[in-house]
C-alpha cells in the first residue's frame, strides 16, 4: 500500500492535536510553554527574550500548566 504523503510521519495530526490542547491558554502562556516545552529554553532565557521580569515568565508557566491540568486533565512537566 502507498504511503500517504499529505501528511508525513503524521506531523500535521500533531500540530492540531497540540493546538487544540494548548487553546485554553492566553497567546503570552501559549508562547512560554512552547519555548520551554519544546525548544528546551528555560524560563530565564524566555524571559531574557520577551524582556520580562522571570517571577512573571515562571508565574505564567506554572498559571498555564494549572489550566492545562485542570481542563484536559494532563501530566505535565
């Protein structure tokens, strides 16, 4: 059988899967937990890169990862 190439190794299903896990957050939420998630930046270097103060990158981390738990009921790190 053929592989399908519309979506390879199923990429696109991931980045939807992890959009609509991700929309209970605000845009500057999203925007941390992706960058230390999945960049590997810690929240210093997020701060240092979004000019803010890191008590309130590591507030909004930790405020993002609380709704992710409580709405999809999620393990995270």
């Amino acid at each position: 059988m053929p592989e399908d190439l519309s979506d390879p190794g199923g990429i696109l299903s991931e980045t939807v899967r992890l959009r609509e896990l991700l929309s209970p957050l605000s845009a500057g939420q999203r925007e941390i937990v992706i960058l230390h998630t999945y960049t590997g930046l810690s929240l210093k270097e997020i701060a240092g890169l979004q000019r803010l103060p890191a008590s309130t990158v590591r507030s909004r981390y930790a405020k993002a990862l609380k709704l992710l738990r409580e709405t999809e009921g999620l393990l995270c790190p």
